[in-house]
C-alpha cells in the first residue's frame, strides 16, 4: 500500500495519543439496544483499573455477565432476506438457486434450470466465505434434490424438511477435502474479500500470452533496424572466422584492440570530456532489462497466479472485466520455497499484461447521475494541492526536472514495464504479503518514450550525469 493510500486510510482526531483499540466494549449499552434501533453503541469508559477494591470487581463481573449475554442473543436471517445454497457432491460446488444480495457481484457463475432455478453455481472458496459469515445457509444435496432439478414440472422444493443442514465445520471438510492449497488460497481469499477488494479465480482475460503478442511486435519493425541487424548478424560471421581472431590476436598484443571486437571505444573517440562517458564505458556486463524474459520461451515454473484482484469499483462486470489492479500468487513457506528468479519470471508472462503500443483510447461515458453535493476538501487533497501550487511557481526547466525525476524514480523501483505480482506469503496461517516487480535499472530498450518527451537524447538509467 501506497503512502498515499495509508494517509487516506488514517482516522484523524485533535488527540493524537489518542488510540481507539485502548478503549473497552461497552456491551450494557450494546444489550440495551432494540430491535429497531439503529445507533451504534459508543464505547465506554476504562473502569477497570485495578485498584484492590470490591468495587472494581463488581463492575468487572457485570460488564463480563453483560459480554455473555450480548454474544448468547440468538442470531438469525428474516425469512425475507434468507439465502440458500445446495451444495452437489458430483459437482463439488453449490447451487443457490434463488440469487439475491450485493455478495454476487463478483463470484458466482450463471446456473439455468428453466424458469423455476436461475441462480448461481458457487466454487468452493466462495461457498466456505459466505457461509462462515453468516450470509448463507447451505444444505447437503441428495437424489431427490435432483430429481427436483432435471423435472421441469416440480416448481418448489421444501428445502428444510428434505435435505440435511450443514455446519461450517462440515462445509470446510466437503469443500477443501484435506486439499492444502486450497485452504492456504481460501486464508487469502477471505483476508481480501473482508477487507473489500473484488476477487476472481485467475484468468486470461486476452486471447493470446505474453510471449506470443511480443514476438508479433517484434516482427513490425522498420527498414532500417532489419538493415542493422542484417549488418551486425555479417559482423559476427566473420569475427567468428579463424583468420580473424588470429589476426585479432596479434593486433591485441600490439595493442590496438585492447577491448572486445563490439566495444563502444572503436567507434569513438578515447578522449573523455565528461564523466558520463567514463562511466559508459566501464559498463561492461549488461543489465536486466524489462521484457528480456520474453525473447526467450519462458521456463515452466510450479508456481501459477491465483486470483485476479480489483480494488472496489462501482462499475464492475463480472463477465467482461478490467485489467486486474493485482494479480496474487499464494505461496505456503511451510512447505515449498521462496521462489527463484526464473518462477517469478514465469509469473510475469503469466499475468493479464497490456503493452504500451495497444492501448487504446477509452470512451468517455457520460454519467446521468445527479451531481454530488461539495465536499469539503480531505488533508490531503489540501497538501498535494499545495504542493501543485509551489510546483507551478518554479521556473519551467526545474518543473520539467522535478517531473522527469519523478518518473524515472518510478521506473527505477517499479520498473519501465509496470509488471507486477503479489506472492502471499502463508506460514502457520499468517499472511504476509510483498510486492515483487521488476527493477529495471538500464532503462534503454522499453517503457522510456514518456522520459524521451521530458528531456530527449539522455541516458536514463543508474548512471552519473552532468546534465542535472
């Protein structure tokens, strides 16, 4: 997570010592509440402290009778609201068959059985998630039950006298059947869908992968660099010759060619009127580049993508969505190790990836909804407009600098592709979760048109520069 996004995350109080988890649940006032009231209990004050009193004992063991019978209060759906779910044993999903709540907007696939049953078929993490909140009851299916579903003429279905309710316990058994991974993927799966974020099993969202839309790109190219590579591929050939490299053997006792045959210094001059150009030439192994692992088959790897994730979007189709905001990869320590560079590689050619030449121009829909009254602006609306202000007022070559510094930072850390995964890390049920990209530290070959339209002709990798 972004600064950004942790100083939007921030509550901010006039007391900054002030910290809402030392406070204490007032549970008399949350027993206190009917069953219309729609005030939120505050929480109370810390009368605990010990103080070797009879006093403070009474009031812990009321407040302790008063948890007990808060969380004893019976817990149910209204008739109404009630959501059920079937779930098939030869199917190894659920069935609801009568979809209906915000939960669906992200899971679930389309299951048609006539005009009697069209709901949704759940896989199996999405099953356990709404079960274990509480948002839905599942019963275990049966042959009668499906006799029900292939008869067109039976229109209801007494679910509670023909079928057998199952627990969460039971669920978690029929669902991950003594499968690991799945658990490790559901431990994830949950942790994100608590906190918000749009989930789906991973999918290609394009026709083609990554290897193959690349080497398509590679094949338009210009006259000229086919000319270039039809030169160099003749060079090679003959400094491959055995005359050549005895010749060039006897030149290089003499001195003449003290570097390699393809080295910057025989096609320039040796003098030096600048650092940068000393620091090119010490650069004799070449970086890592962004895409090099696609000039290549990418290797086959054990670890595999599996969720594409969206952050909370309004607008979202489950059918036909976005690129993913996030594409997560569950790894469990415990059991198989850290991946290796050519696993990460294999599951940068494994993501939903658009390259910069096929972007396209989106349309602008124009939104019939009533305009939103104004909000007064958050802290940091007000600080980044601030600094928008003191950036306007500088000369523009220094405003053009702070932007190219920016941006190239960017590209430093992240890398010039913007490719991405999120491994997340499972040991002994705790997730943790990293961000691994890919550092592309030349700059050279890709992703830096936007750096060449901020200061042209410049090297932009990790190198000294006396322009700046």
């Amino acid at each position: 997570m972004s600064i950004e996004e942790l100083d939007e995350a921030q509550i901010t109080r006039d007391d900054n010592d002030y910290d809402i988890e030392d406070d204490i649940q007032d549970w008399k006032a949350l027993n206190k509440l009917t069953k219309n009231s729609e005030v939120i209990p505050k929480r109370g004050e810390k009368d605990f402290e010990p103080d070797g009193t009879s006093v403070q004992s009474s009031l812990l063991d009321d407040s302790r009778n008063a948890m007990y019978q808060a969380l004893s209060y019976p817990r149910g759906h209204h008739l109404k609201q009630r959501l059920i779910s079937v779930w098939i044993s030869k199917e190894k999903r659920a069935l609801v068959p009568h979809a209906k709540g915000g939960f669906f907007k992200d899971i679930g696939k389309a299951a048609n059985f006539g005009k009697k049953i069209q709901g949704l078929w759940l896989e199996p993490l999405e099953t356990v998630y709404l079960v274990e909140r509480g948002s839905m009851a599942i019963y275990l299916g049966n042959e009668e039950f499906e006799l029900f579903l292939n008869d067109p003429n039976e229109m209801h279905f007494d679910y509670d006298a023909k079928l057998v309710s199952l627990s969460l316990g039971h669920i978690y058994t029929l669902a991950f059947d003594g499968d690991s991974k799945l658990m490790d993927s559901y431990i994830v799966y949950a942790y994100l869908k608590r906190h918000g974020y749009l989930i789906q099993s991973f999918r290609r969202l394009d026709d083609e992968d990554q290897y193959s839309r690349y080497k398509q790109m590679q094949i338009h190219t210009t006259f000229q660099s086919l000319i270039l590579r039809s030169a160099t591929s003749v060079l090679r050939y003959i400094s491959s010759h055995p005359l050549f490299t005895i010749l060039h053997g006897q030149l290089q006792k003499l001195g003449i060619f003290a570097f390699s045959s393809f080295h910057d210094l025989h096609f320039r001059t040796k003098h030096y009127f600048n650092y940068t150009s000393v620091f090119l030439t010490l650069k004799l192994i070449p970086s890592y580049s962004s895409l090099d692992s696609l000039k290549t088959v990418p290797e086959k790897t054990n670890y595999s993508i599996d969720f594409n994730v969206w952050k909370p979007t309004p607008n979202f189709s489950k059918k036909n969505p976005a690129k993913p905001d996030f594409h997560i990869c569950v790894v469990n320590t415990d059991k198989t190790t850290f991946p290796e560079l050519k696993d990460i590689q294999g599951l940068f050619n494994q993501i939903n990836y658009k390259f910069p030449s096929e972007d396209t121009p989106e349309m602008v829909i124009k939104s019939t909804k009533k305009p939103k009254k104004p909000q007064a602006p958050t802290k940091r609306e007000i600080k980044l407009q601030r600094q928008k202000e003191r950036q306007l007022k500088l000369d523009p070559k220094i405003q053009a600098r702070n932007a190219y510094f920016k941006l190239r930072d960017n590209k430093l850390k992240y890398g010039a592709s913007g490719r991405c995964i999120i491994l997340a890390l499972v040991q002994s049920g705790v997730v943790n979760f990293m961000n691994v990209g890919e550092g592309d530290f030349a700059l050279e070959n890709f992703g830096t048109e936007d750096l060449n339209e901020i200061i042209p002709s410049r090297h932009h990798g990790i190198i000294w520069n006396e322009k700046y």
